[in-house]
C-alpha cells in the first residue's frame, strides 16, 4: 500500500514543473489510507526537499494529515501559523519541528495548501530546499571501528537543533546487492586499501556504484544475533570514476 501511494504521489509532484514546485507541498487522494500517509510524506521529502504533507480521509469526513519537514522550517510552528489564521480549516494538530499531524475539514484542502505555501514563503524566506547535506568532514580509517561508533550511538539522543554527525569520504565498492527491494547493502573498502566495512543504503536500490564511489554516511552500529559490528548509513552516493 505504501509503495502505490509513494509512487502515486511522486507521479504527482513530478507532473509540477521543478521550478514551480510549491514551497510546502501537500497532497492528497480520496483512496489513500491514513496509516500509511506519514510514510508517505516522508518518501515524497526525501526527494524533493522540502516540507511534505500527505491527506488521506479519516473516515468522519475529515481529512488526516501528516507532515514531514526539513532543517530550517519548523512543522509545528507552522501549522500553528495557518491555524491562528482562522480561515484554513484545521481542526486540531500537534508535533514537534521535523514531524507534525493534524485534523483538517474536507472541504478546505485548497484554502490549507495555499495558506501553508505562504507561510512558508513568510517564516522561512531563506529556507534551503537544495537538499545538499552538511558534512562534518573525513574520518581517518582507524574510526571507522566499532568503538568509534558505540561513542558516536552513546553521545545521543540525536534529533532537531543537535543533529547525529554525517560524514564523507572515498571509498571502493567490493561487493553490492538488493535487499528489501529497494535497500542497497554494500562491503566498502577505504580508497587507500584499508580495512572493509558493511554499508547500507534505505530505498536507493538504484543508485550507480562501482569502482571508487563518494559517499555521505553516519557511523552506526549494526546488532545481529547478539553480535555487534560498526556499520555506514548511507545518506547519498556519487560515483568518482571506474574502477581498475
């Protein structure tokens, strides 16, 4: 169910030239589910990015919304603007700054889509939709260890304002597979030979990689059957050259 309401809602949001792509974008179908409507929103942000909220009915003749946003604007305190101005249609919402729901009147989507599209454009006039991740520089190959990464895990929580450190660095693509459809699970050696490491790539199945590969990555620890090993979450990937 998740995967045709994804699709269907990038089928929508690419129908919309790039460069009017609206500044908060919100989306709905009369045959979505509201249990999967968060996931959505999610998929659709990481591709886009910018804020997303996908509708779907929820049964009372309402619609259930859920919102997923990017650095920069705050969820919450944006529904909390379109609300306060009396004329969108919101019920009742809630959240906090990356995520948020709420409860919208059926019939004032169009009033909700446009009045969230201005606030944005009057809160956050200098909000960065470019997508580009913010690095906190190389790691030498002797931190790509498991009691690097159990630091980096025991330093958290992590969230909005206080971040988990992202990463980038060179690497060659030993060996790469499907997993899950549409996760990419990799073994990467440094690109000066060192040690290997696993990696795992969520929904960017497709992406090119061979040879030497530069990859945005958090340090994470991966438990299996008891056993502990330091792993990479990668964020994004871009070729470097072939290998040999």
């Amino acid at each position: 169910i998740e995967q045709d309401m994804r699709d269907q809602a990038y089928r929508i949001v690419e129908s919309i030239e790039l460069r009017r792509l609206p500044d908060c974008v919100c989306l709905f179908d009369p045959a979505w589910h509201q249990g999967v409507v968060g996931l959505v929103a999610g998929r659709v942000k990481e591709r886009f990015h910018r804020p997303v909220i996908a509708f779907a009915e929820d049964g009372d003749g309402n619609l259930k919304g859920s919102m997923r946003s990017v650095p920069g604007v705050h969820a919450r305190d944006l529904l909390e603007t379109v609300h306060s101005s009396g004329q969108s249609g919101v019920i009742k919402f809630g959240g906090h700054a990356m995520a948020a729901g709420l409860t919208l009147s059926k019939d004032a989507f169009d009033a909700f889509r446009d009045a969230s599209q201005k606030a944005v454009r009057r809160l956050y006039p200098d909000a960065d939709f470019s997508g580009a991740i913010l690095s906190d520089g190389t790691l030498p190959t002797t931190a790509l260890s498991l009691d690097f990464a159990r630091r980096l895990r025991d330093a958290g929580p992590w969230g909005a304002g206080f971040p988990e450190p992202c990463f980038h660095g060179d690497f060659k693509v030993v060996e790469r597979r499907t997993v899950g459809e549409r996760h990419l699970k990799m073994t990467l050696a440094s690109a000066d030979g060192g040690n290997r490491i696993d990696a795992i790539a969520f929904n960017q199945a497709e992406a090119t990689c061979r040879g030497i590969v530069r990859l945005a990555f958090r340090l994470d620890v991966n438990e299996f059957r008891g056993r502990e090993t330091p792993q990479l979450i990668v964020e994004q990937i871009a070729e470097r050259h072939a290998s040999g």
